[in-house]
C-alpha cells in the first residue's frame, strides 16, 4: 500500500512506526522543509507538502492538520477525503478490545478520562489510558491489549472530525465555543464531537451533560443509549452527595478537586462506570482522594499567607469562569494570552462578581479583555508584563494576607510561551523560587 503521513509530529512519528511494514511504501510529507525523517524514507517537504495526494492508496492526517487544507491542496481529487484515516480512527478499527470508553468536550477531559480509568482499576479492571491523555492511541497497541480488557481514550475535536469509528461508550462533557481559529464555525466544532458518537452501533452508549445543549445535539448522534449525566437515570448531586441509581457515592465535600465544576467530571465518570461496574466503593475511593492533574487548578504554595494556583490548562474564558469561581476567598487573576476567537463579556462580568481583587493582563487579547472588564463595571487592571517573572511580581505585590493568586488565562499561550505546560511550569518555577 502506498501510504503517505500527513505531518511529522509526535502522531506521525507513531503512525511511522505503525505502518512501516512489508507490503508498505511509506512518504512522510510535512510543512517543514528541515524535519528530520527517518534514514532511508521518502519525504514531501516544505510549502506544497500536501499536493498530488491523490497518487496514494491511505493518507494518515496528523490532529493539528485541517481536513479542508488537504482538500484545498489537491481540487481535482474529489473523493480525496475518502482516503484519509487518523492515528485515533485506525486504533478504534484495530483495537482488540470492544470495551473502549472515549472522552470528549470542551474541557474536562483528562481529568474525567483519569478518573474513568482510576475507578475502573479500583474495582479490579485492567484499564489502558491514552489519547490526548498518556499514550498516543496506536502506542496503546503495544501493550498487549487483552478482549477482556478496557480502554480509556481522551479525545479532542482534532481527532474526531473525520471520525469513521466509534467507542462502545462514548463521554461528551460541557461543551463551548472554543477553537474557533480552527473550526470555521461553532456548527463545525460541535459535528466534530459528534463524530464520537456517530458511528456506534445500537448496543452503543451515549453519555452527555443534561444541562448543556451542545452536549445533549452532539450525544443524540448516536443511535444507541442516551444516558444525561447531573439528572436521572445517570449520576447526579442530590443534598449534596453523588448520587447514581439511589446509591450514594460520595458527599462533595470530601472530593479532593477544587470547585463546582468537578462535581459534573466525577458525575460524568460515576455514569460511564456505572455501565460496567455497581461498584460504588471503587468510585468514592477515587472521586475522594484524587486531586487532579497537573496545571488543573493544582496547588503551587503558600507564601505570606497568599496561596498560588496553577491553572494554565484552562485555555478558554469559560474553563477560568469556572476556576475562579472554585475560590470563595480574594483573588489576584491572571487572565490573557494568545487568540482563538473568543469573546470575553461574560468572563468580565465573572471578575466583576468574584471577589477578584486585581486582574494581571498578558498578551496579545489584553487589550480586548480590558475593554469587556471596564465596560463591566472592572478597572483594579494591571498590565505590562513582558515574562512570567514580571507577571508573577505583579502579582504577589497585589496579593494580600488570605488572598489566591490563580493563573486561569482563558486564552491559549501562544504568543507568550510554547504551550499551556511551559507556561505553567514557568510560572510554578517562578513562584517555588520567591
């Protein structure tokens, strides 16, 4: 088979290994004129590394790479699309194990994945993690997956929007604009997600967010069960326990993860579980001593009786709505970043409303932001930081005595920093070193 990878990343890397065998002639065609490819391998480089596709049998698109821009470099292939498959699709064709539970939404998904595969294995489950998650989905495949086995899968709208193959139990999470640098449109991003749960068969299960319309249009893709999460018959908070099928899971005060939010992510996991296992004690013992993963609302320290926290994974002015309102105390919010389309008047009206007592603004969207934070009624507004050092400095000397310090930028890092991690590794780095 004549196979040509479509981008030279992490993904692409992996599906090298994957399809390099007998009976294959491997091109790896990337945007970088100076990739380094493997010793002997043919390659397509540079500005028109996506045409004259059509002259190969499979084309193996990397996440980051838009379906459109393939069919925009190769018009007169009309079916060109046909021929276009995914790490995550060929895993979900290839997987030895039906029981695969994929994960998606606009954020929440590492966390809620973690929390599936946790419960799982706490009732005895051998459970394989990956996705955006852990492990690339065709690494999966090296670890001797077994019928009887479960597979976890975090999954982005990257991933799924030439989906051909679908999970036996597929998540979708609160779901909200976001991508829309990508996405031509919200329609786009939410068919996208929908895609997840297109193809399952009848006996499949659709599990969603009752209390938000995207989730519910995107679950209802699905011609198998529709099971709502945070309402009956799936997992919901009654009294303030966790509750699913009258069986008590856990009070939320004894959750470990920080705010309201998780509440809907450990409910989501409780649901997706609950279709393989009743075991109620394996969910508590992990829905109260989990807490969380890095750069989720993650404790720095405390210094001076200010505390710091690293939310740099919230990359959408909804994901720091919800980390600021996990804090009842003041709050010194650093908000700002890179831009992807969004809209910030209803974050301005949250820091108007959330005990914030100076906003620390960065970025390129800093301008935007303040303009929707004054016409809020906001101005405690401090800009100018050109690093995470000066960020940080302005930032504990507005703190005071019982105050959080809270890095939940609403925006991608882009223009600042390599990525969410090097951004919240600088400032983590930062505020250990004061």
């Amino acid at each position: 088979m004549n196979i040509a990878l479509l981008g030279f990343d992490l993904q692409g890397r992996s599906a090298y290994e994957y399809w390099n065998r007998d009976g294959n002639s491997l091109t790896i065609c990337d945007r970088n004129p100076n990739v380094v490819v493997p010793e002997g391998a043919d390659s397509q480089l540079g500005d028109g590394y996506l045409q004259n596709l059509d002259r190969f049998d499979l084309l193996v698109r990397t996440p980051g790479l838009h379906p459109r821009d393939i069919v925009a470099a190769n018009p007169d292939a009309l079916d060109i699309l046909d021929k276009v498959t995914t790490n995550t699709d060929e895993f979900l064709r290839v997987c030895p194990t039906k029981n695969v539970i994929g994960v998606t939404g606009t954020k929440g998904k590492g966390t809620t994945s973690t929390l599936i595969a946790k419960m799982l294995e706490a009732s005895g489950e051998w459970v394989h993690l990956g996705g955006n998650i852990g492990i690339p989905p065709l690494e999966l495949l090296k670890n001797d997956i077994q019928p009887d086995e479960w597979v976890v899968l975090e999954l982005a709208n990257f991933q799924l929007i030439d989906l051909k193959h679908s999970p036996h139990i597929a998540v979708c999470l609160m779901v909200v604009p976001e991508h829309m640098d990508w996405h031509t449109d919200m329609q786009e991003y939410v068919t996208a997600k929908a895609q997840l749960f297109r193809w399952q068969s009848e006996n499949g299960i659709a599990i969603h967010y009752a209390r938000n319309e995207h989730s519910s249009l995107i679950a209802a893709a699905s011609p198998g069960s529709k099971i709502p999460y945070m309402e009956a018959p799936g997992a919901k908070v009654i009294d303030g326990v966790i509750t699913i099928a009258g069986q008590q899971v856990c009070r939320t005060d004894e959750i470990k993860l920080l705010g309201e939010h998780n509440w809907q992510n450990i409910c989501a996991a409780v649901t997706a579980v609950w279709q393989v296992t009743r075991d109620c004690e394996a969910m508590r013992k992990v829905a109260t001593t989990f807490s969380g993963l890095e750069h989720r609302l993650e404790f720095v320290r405390e210094l001076s009786g200010v505390k710091y926290y690293d939310d740099s994974f919230g990359t959408t002015p909804e994901t720091a709505i919800v980390a600021m309102q996990a804090f009842e105390e003041p709050k010194v919010v650093i908000l700002g970043g890179s831009d992807k389309g969004a809209t910030y008047e209803s974050l301005a009206e949250t820091v108007a409303r959330s005990n914030v007592r100076q906003t620390i603004l960065i970025g390129v969207t800093a301008p935007a932001i303040e303009r929707a934070l004054r016409a809020a009624g906001f101005s405690n507004i401090q800009t100018g930081a050109q690093n995470m050092a000066e960020i940080v400095a302005q930032a504990r000397s507005a703190a005071q005595l019982g105050d959080t310090v809270l890095l939940s930028t609403g925006c991608a890092s882009f223009d600042m920093f390599r990525n969410y991690k090097d951004r919240g590794n600088q400032f983590k780095q930062i505020v250990s070193e004061l």
